[in-house]
C-alpha cells in the first residue's frame, strides 16, 4: 500500500521555501520509484521536512541542514546535490589538545570518522544487513544523539550502520572509560560484545548456542565476543582495559526477541517489565532487537506492529529488525564496529567532559538492585494486566493511591455511589481515561468479571 499524498507546507522562513520545496519533491520521486518507498524511510523525510518548514534559522548550507532535527547523514547524502557548497564543514574535527597551538580544548563538536573505517563494515563494501537505528527524539537532554541511519538504498539488503560515515554528538555525551594522559582509546582499551548465555538463536526445531554465534560474529567481523550471564538484557559492549583488565560497561545495550517471545511477551506484560529495567539500567542507548517477520505472527500482528512503534517513539528505544538469525548475527557485528569507531573518534575530544562509564561489577550491582521492588511499583505491575491500563496510566494512579489498600479506601468512601466510584480515576487525571478508571474500579471493588477490553 502507497504511503498517503503528502500536503505541501509553508516555511516559517521564505528562504527555506526553497530547500522546503527541494526535500518535498524529492520524496514525491522517490515514492514513484520502481523498488517502492520504505515505511521508515518515508517518515524520515516527513519528520525533517517539517522542521525544515519549522524551522527559525535561514538554511543555506548543507551544514546548516545537517543541523535540523530528523535530519540524519542518509538525508545530507540525498540533499547533497541541492546545495552549491561541498560537505566539507562536515569534515572531521581534530583533537585539540590543552596546549595545542596554544589554544584550550573546547566542548563537544561534530565528529565525522572517515570513510572505509570499522563503522563502514569493511573498505568498498557495504553491510548486507536491513538496518534503520535512528536515536528517538523523546530521549532526556542527558542522552547524547548517536545515529545509525540507512545507507540511502531501498532493496532488502542496502542499509548501512551510520552512514557508515557520520556520527553526530549533540548537546551532552556518552559515558566514556577513564583515559590517562593523551592515549588513544584502541591504545588503552579493546572492545568486547558479551552475549547472554541463555540466548538461543535459530528456529525451535534447530537452535543454536550463544557460544556458536559469538564464534561466528568474531571470526566474520574480527571483534572480540564473549559469552556470559548478564543480569539483565541480551547483549551489551564492555572495554576492557588493556593493562589493567578493568571491564568497562560502555553505554549501549541489546534486548532481542524473536516475533514468537514478543507477542507471547505483549500477551503476558512481561515486556513492559523487561523495558521498564533496561530504562533504569543506567545505559543510554536502549536497543530493541526485533528478530523475524511480524507479518508471520499467529494473531497478535496489529500488537506487534504498535508495540515496536511505541517501544521507539515513546519510550526512548532504537528499533531494529532483522530477518533471523543469521541476520541477527550481521546486526550485531556491524553494532561492534560502530561502537568501536564512535569511540575511538570521540574518546580524545570528549573523555574529560563525559561521565565515567559504570565497571561490570557495578553495572552487575546496579541491575541486582532494580529487582528489589517497593510495593508501589509491584501495584503498578498489577495495575498494568487490567484492559486499557498502560504503564503511563499506572503510574499516574499511584501518583495518587500509591497501594491497593489505599486505593480500596478512596473507593470505600464513595461507597453507594457506584457511577462516582466509576469516574473516580478519570476525574483524578487526564492521562486516565474512562475505559481504564472503570476497569480498575471493578477489579478492586466490583465483581471484576465483565471489564472491558
């Protein structure tokens, strides 16, 4: 099914009509091409085009576009012929060293690693791997934007990791590993992808072990894999520290599901849980790894598709879908190289202004401790399995009644007025809808047999 027309919007800037005029014909074009138009693609160019009608600064270089939210590097590549200047302002930036010319090290820039280096897979070769990691824009000001975009091709097997050519870090940064004097991160560290050792690949007729897919990444990809229990998610990139051997958490973080665990997991809640640890974590960027066609879901295709749409807009994550297992596997060697380079570009430029990245054992700690839970947040646990109760729901409900008890007593005084005891949430918050206010009702101080769905 084609994407719907698009309406043609008024820039706030008259001389952003132009760039305006040019980003909105161009995705027209590539709609009309032979291959088809990708969903995500698709939206990419409506998000950007309608900051760049928003937008209150003039736009006249590609830098100036480079800077427009949603705009990514798959975007400057597909606007790069509309703008007379060459991409050169997006040029690496250089490590300036206290002392250096005699001039101070300034805050963060924009880093671009050069072409044909670890993100870009390997030299004149491109990822074959279906792959759109774009940073959510719903992220707290303290997550930094590390973007991994489509390489611009719209078959099955055309997406790069990041370009594979630009990194942006706006605003505030990732945690970066301790760093003495002016070493290089390769020189001081070297990275390690650590996989689940519960993590079973494959299909359930023929599954295979971590220990054989971390062999596998490694070998392909000439990465470092080790195979562990981890307290919490699928996979996560560690530096070690080459003289030292201290294990650094750097700040990223898998959780992978196959179609069949997703929909088994929406039907239970248990991925609301899952998500709700990994936020509290302390790693900032969140990946969801969806593994499989949702189309070949038995029944829960609509829930599939709205949780991986919600999982990524509204609750921070980056989405990423693979076809299998073997896919999954290129996915995870490309993610290691990608890391690799960000922070081997960024290590000398952003060590001294970042946080410090948590060692393993205290990452272990801090992910033992979000299993302890208080008694609010196990209600808001049971508040979440009743019909049309979403964790944003829940947790404006505690907000209020934060226990059972509590919530019981609130109901216990409108005793007799059973339309009052109905509205009683609603009327408490907005967020709270109806549908939602009567179904906890009815489970707490009704039958609780007829909610509604």
């Amino acid at each position: 099914m084609a994407p719907p027309a698009t309406m043609q919007l008024k820039a706030r800037l008259p001389e952003n009509e132009e760039v305006a005029r040019a980003l909105h014909e161009k995705r027209l074009a590539m709609r009309e091409q032979p291959a088809g138009f990708k969903e995500h693609l698709d939206r990419t160019f409506g998000k950007a085009y309608r900051n760049v009608c928003a937008s209150t600064e003039p736009i006249r270089t590609l830098k100036d576009f480079s800077k427009i939210n949603g705009v990514g590097p798959w975007l400057i590549r597909c606007m790069k012929g509309f703008f007379a200047e060459s991409s050169k302002d997006l040029s690496p930036t250089k490590c300036n060293v206290a002392g250096e010319n005699g001039k101070k090290p300034r805050g963060p820039k924009r880093c671009v690693p050069k072409k044909n280096n670890a993100a870009s897979g390997f030299p004149g070769k491109e990822a074959p791997v279906e792959l759109n990691c774009q940073i959510a824009q719903s992220l707290p000001p303290c997550q930094g934007t590390f973007e991994l975009q489509s390489s611009g091709k719209t078959d099955s097997a055309g997406f790069n990791m990041l370009d594979k050519d630009t990194v942006f870090v706006d605003h505030s940064i990732l945690a970066m590993p301790p760093r003495q004097s002016s070493e290089e991160f390769l020189e001081a560290y070297e990275v390690v992808l650590i996989l689940d050792d519960r993590e079973n690949f494959g299909s359930r007729s023929r599954k295979v072990a971590s220990s054989k897919v971390a062999d596998n990444i490694s070998s392909q990809f000439n990465v470092s894999v080790k195979v562990k229990r981890l307290p919490i998610g699928d996979g996560i990139w560690i530096a070690r520290h080459r003289k030292f051997l201290t294990e650094y958490v750097l700040d990223f973080i898998v959780e992978r599901k196959n179609i069949a665990d997703l929909g088994s997991s929406i039907r239970d809640n248990r991925y609301k849980d899952q998500k709700s640890r990994l936020q509290n974590c302390g790693l900032r960027k969140l990946i969801y790894l969806v593994e499989g066609d949702p189309n070949t879901a038995n029944g829960s295709v609509a829930s599939i598709k709205t949780a991986c749409f919600t999982t990524e807009l509204s609750e921070g994550f980056d989405v990423l879908r693979t076809s299998g297992y073997a896919d999954t596997q290129r996915t995870y060697g490309y993610l290691t190289q990608s890391i690799i380079d960000y922070y081997s570009t960024n290590f000398c430029i952003l060590s001294k202004s970042a946080s410090i990245c948590p060692t393993y054992d205290e990452f272990e700690e801090k992910c033992r401790n979000l299993q302890k839970k208080t008694v609010s947040q196990i209600f808001v646990l049971q508040l979440m399995q009743v019909p049309q109760v979403t964790e944003k729901v829940a947790l404006a409900v505690i907000e209020f009644y934060p226990t059972l008890f509590s919530l019981a007593r609130a109901y216990s005084m409108l005793e007799g007025d059973t339309r009052a005891q109905e509205e009683m949430l609603k009327n408490k918050s907005k967020v709270i809808n109806a549908g939602a206010s009567r179904n906890i009702f009815k489970l707490v101080w009704g039958d609780g047999c007829s909610l509604q769905a």
